[in-house]
C-alpha cells in the first residue's frame, strides 16, 4: 500500500511540474508578418517574440487575448 502511495505521489508531482512550467510565447513570422502562439520559446531567426521584452504567458487563452491587443499583430490580419 505504501508502494502505491508513493507511485501516486511522484506521478502527481510530475504532472503539476509540467502544468507550472508552461510557457507560450507570441511570435511573428518575419516573412508572412503573422502572428501565432507557441509553447516553446523560438530558435529559428524568422520568428519573432512579440511584446514587452519577450513576455511569458502561463497559459495559451492569455497568449491568444495578448495576441489580440498586439499592434503589430493587428496590421498583419
């Protein structure tokens, strides 16, 4: 019994690790001038972090409403 305490416990840990540490970026491609949200800051030169000193957001609904008030996200739709 006390096997399966444990095993609950580190799998418990494990799954509210990943959901504290999500990040999503807003990002604008440099070549299309389109904005997306992604959940993994971007390696490659053509995308962009868009916003106040790269801005993390911890969930992907507060990226996309971020995405909205954007004014340079705005000019590309």
């Amino acid at each position: 019994m006390k096997l399966t305490i444990l095993a609950s416990a580190v799998l418990l840990g494990v799954f509210a690790t990943d959901a504290i540490a999500a990040e999503f970026y807003i990002v604008q491609d440099s070549s299309t001038k389109r904005c997306t949200v992604v959940d993994k800051k971007p390696t490659v030169k053509t995308e962009t972090i868009v916003g106040s000193n790269g801005k993390v957001y911890a969930t992907r609904e507060e990226a996309t409403a971020g995405m909205k008030s954007e004014k340079i996200c705005e000019e590309s739709r």
